[in-house]
C-alpha cells in the first residue's frame, strides 16, 4: 500500500494541480471491518474471566481507517507539497480504494 500512496502522491505533484491543499478519503475493503471486529472477539474471549475482562471494550479499540488518517496524510503532504485539510470544503479531493482480491471470498463466512 505504501508503494502505491508514494506512486499517487508523485503523480498529483508531478501533475502541476494548482491546488495548494487537498484532502483525502480511504476506502476499505468490508473483509477489513470483520477482521478488525473477529480480533476484538477473540481478545474479549481470552479475557473473559480474568482481571482485566472489565477494561476491555471494543469502542475504546481504535480502527486501523483512523490510525491510517493520523499516519499518511503527513506523508502525502510532503510528497506532493501541498498541505493535507480536513472537513469538506476542499476543492481538491482524492479518495483512495484499497482492495483485496479475496473479499469476496473472504466475507462468506457470513
């Protein structure tokens, strides 16, 4: 994934978009969503009767789309040169779709 962000955020630089911020959006695929969801299962599972049963809960957990907008926008920005914003507004907007070949099959188990 990484490989292809540098790839993109050279192509929008190179591309001479007078646009000096931009903001950015990331699809994910739904197998992401059930894995994240089947790993806070199984660590409530292997705390269920111990001390810390308690502390746990999957609100509190953060999701990796939320880690990923903390992480790469930084990145982006200083391959691109323009500054990343939030919100809506932005008249320059790049939306980035992640997929996984398997999803489909993935997501049977359903």
């Amino acid at each position: 994934m990484l490989g292809q962000m540098d790839r993109v955020s050279v192509d929008v630089r190179d591309c001479g978009y007078d646009a000096d911020h931009f903001t950015v959006a990331l699809s994910l695929p739904v197998s992401m969503a059930l894995r994240q969801h089947a790993i806070n299962v199984y660590v409530a599972e292997r705390l269920a009767g111990t001390d810390d049963a308690d502390q746990f809960d999957e609100d509190d957990v953060v999701p990796i789309k939320q880690v990923w907008k903390w992480l790469f926008p930084r990145r982006m920005e200083e391959a691109m040169g323009k500054k990343c914003v939030a919100g809506e507004g932005c008249q320059f907007y790049l939306e980035l779709q992640v997929n996984f070949d398997k999803d489909e099959e993935e997501l049977q188990c359903l």
